[in-house]
C-alpha cells in the first residue's frame, strides 16, 4: 500500500504543479497586455506633446522638413 499513496501523492503535486503553472500563464498574458497598453499610452503622448511622429509617411507625399521640439 505504500508504494500506492506514494503515486497518489506525486499524482496530487503534478496537479497543483499544472494548476500553478496555468496561473502563472494567465497573470503572464494579463502582464503582457498591460505592457502593450503602457507602450501605446506613452507612444499617444509622445505624439501627442510633438516630440515623435508616425514611423510611416504617405506614399507619394513629400517629406516635410520639421524641426521636432526638444531635438533642435
């Protein structure tokens, strides 16, 4: 019998270790996503106050020549 409630037990830790490990995973995306709207927000008010701009320009347009504040 002791070599059963061995199994079991191990059984009981590979499930908690999967249980936690699934958490781990969720609080990773959640932190992920955070991460991305962080990014996004300072990249708005980095537009917003003038000291970046978009990384594309229209196609066919000429580039404007524009002295960006804080950079001159």
């Amino acid at each position: 019998m002791g070599n059963l409630e061995g199994t079991e037990r191990w059984l009981t830790e590979v499930g908690a270790l999967r249980q936690e490990l699934a958490e781990m995973r969720q609080e990773q995306r959640e932190l992920a996503r955070a991460v991305q709207e962080l990014a996004q927000t300072f990249k708005s008010l980095a537009m917003h106050l003038g000291i970046a701009s978009e990384p594309y320009k229209k196609a066919g347009a000429e580039p404007k020549e524009r002295e960006i504040p804080g950079f001159g």
